[in-house]
C-alpha cells in the first residue's frame, strides 16, 4: 500500500480545481459533433502525491461511482468488449455507445463495442483485425513483467490505441463505437519507488475525468501489488481537456467548494494476495477517509 500520510497531515489538493479553472478561464470556444459547444485546452497535467491521498475528487461526491469506474477497468483488463460482457463486471452505462444504428453502421454485432474498443486493446491487442485464430497481445501482464525484470528499460508502457481500427476519414467510419479516450500508460521505477504517468487523449473534465482518475489510481495500485513497487505518484496528462458549455454552472460551483485533503484507496485483504492482473475485481478496493462535498445531480453527459 502507499505509505499515505496520517488524514489530518494532508494537504488539500487543488489539482481538480487548478484544470476546471484552465479550462473554463482560458480554454478556446470550439465546436464539438456532439453539438454542444465546449471550452478547451490542449495538454494539461495533473500530479497526485500519493503521500497526500488518491485522485479521488472531494469536490462532489462519486463514493458511489468510484467503485464502479474501478470495475469498469477491471472489465476491461480482462478484454470485455461487449454489452454482456461489460455488464458481467457490473458497467451498465455502455448502451448509448453501441446502439443498434452504431453498430450496423461498423459492421458490428449488436452491443459490441468493437476491435479498437478498450477491452480489446488492452487484452487482445492486434492490427488483424478480422482473424479469429490471432488471440493478440495481452498488454497488462508484460508490463508488470517488465518491471520486474528491467525496472530501469523506461519502456513499460500500454497503449489502447489500434491505429487501423480507429482510423477515419471523410466518409469512412472506424471499427469501433468509439475512440478510445484513456488508456495510455507509462510506468516508472525511480529508486524502487512507481510512479504511473496516465495520457487521455480526451478528457469531458466534469464527468468522465473524475472516473479515470479513480481507476487508473487503482491501477497504479494493482502494479504495485504485483511488483512490490511502492507507488509514490499518479500523474494524470489530458491532450484535448474539455468543458461543454451545458456544464459550466456546475463547474462554477464546483470552483467555488473549498479544497479537501483526498481520501485513502487501498487494496482489502483477498486484494493484496491477488497475484494475476486478471483476477482483480472492483470489491477488492476499500476507500477510506473520504469526505467529499455533496453530490451534485443533473451534470450534463453527452454521448
């Protein structure tokens, strides 16, 4: 487990607010094919000492969420691509993003996300798209290999990005419902100590950055587990961080909550003698010293 400080001994972290703030003071009107306008920023970096907590927001509470965002990586992890699949680890707001129109449209089955999707990627990655018999490359487990073996290489990295599964031009649709948005992971051992650096190639900051944070903090902490690299840091970069212009009352009011010290995320007991990337599921993780302001409803989500 991280070496957390004692809750009363933390900062409170003003790394949420700092983005919400770039982006909705300095961010660039654009325009967006969801068909809401937004506020953008291209290349913005979050740092979270784990000394100080987990990169769980304590602006609005997502207690409930956060578990379910952790499982949703889980899904992932173990190369679940559909509906059903997806559902099997609890993620049940997949729906909007494999309709039956965007699926024909792919050429896909009904609800399958498809071979650029996550879950894919992250298990089956391969450029040959439409073999059966290629059962690609588990990314997961050689990166924890990895670093076990050559902790100083600097080449532990995953990424879920198939470029021919994601290409689009005018008049050419990908092959899946949707681009991967994060994913991208770096993992770094200074002096026996991990730090997990993060790209997200696109961040909606209000909503669904807030759940990536929460996952790939946890999975900082199953490499660490699987390791026995202390993780010290979780640094989180977004390319194209985003505000809709539909959710700036909320972001206002989220700017105007007074920062707090951020909660522990730890593994439980059955978590820590887990010894496969694989077998890791959301009830594995306790968040504990969480005191988050209120939830706030009726966030805008577009799909």
């Amino acid at each position: 487990m991280p070496n957390y400080l004692p809750y009363a001994e933390r900062r409170p972290s003003t790394a949420y607010q700092d983005l919400l703030r770039t982006i909705r003071d300095d961010g660039v009107r654009v325009e967006t094919k969801q068909g809401e306008g937004a506020l953008a920023v291209a290349g913005v970096q979050m740092r979270f000492p784990m000394a100080h907590g987990a990169a769980v927001i304590t602006e609005r509470s997502i207690r409930g969420f956060a578990g379910k965002a952790i499982g949703e990586l889980c899904a992932f992890i173990n190369g679940a691509r559909t509906l059903d699949e997806l559902a099997a680890f609890g993620c049940d707001w997949w729906d909007a993003w494999a309709t039956p129109e965007k699926t024909r449209s792919r050429g896909l089955a009904p609800g399958d996300l498809g071979p650029g999707s996550y879950g894919h990627a992250f298990r089956n990655f391969t450029t040959d798209l439409d073999s059966p018999d290629d059962p690609g490359f588990d990314q997961l487990p050689h990166l924890i290999k990895k670093l076990k073996d050559l902790p100083l290489d600097r080449t532990a990295v995953m990424s879920p990005w198939i470029p021919n599964a994601n290409h689009r031009e005018a008049g050419v649709k990908s092959r899946n419902t949707i681009a991967p948005c994060h994913g991208w992971i770096h993992a770094l051992v200074f002096g026996d100590k991990l730090h997990l650096v993060h790209n997200q190639r696109s961040g909606d900051t209000p909503i669904g950055v807030p759940s990536n944070m929460a996952q790939y903090t946890a999975l900082g902490l199953m490499i660490e587990q699987l390791t026995g690299y202390e993780l010290v840091e979780y640094v989180h970069w977004i390319q194209y961080a985003h505000i809709y212009e539909n959710q700036l009352e909320h972001v206002d009011e989220l700017l105007a909550r007074a920062p707090r010290a951020l909660p522990t995320l730890k593994l439980t007991e059955a978590g820590r003698r887990i010894t496969d990337i694989h077998d890791f599921r959301a009830e594995h993780f306790a968040l504990e010293d969480y005191d988050p302001h209120p939830a706030i409803r009726g966030i805008p989500v577009l799909t």
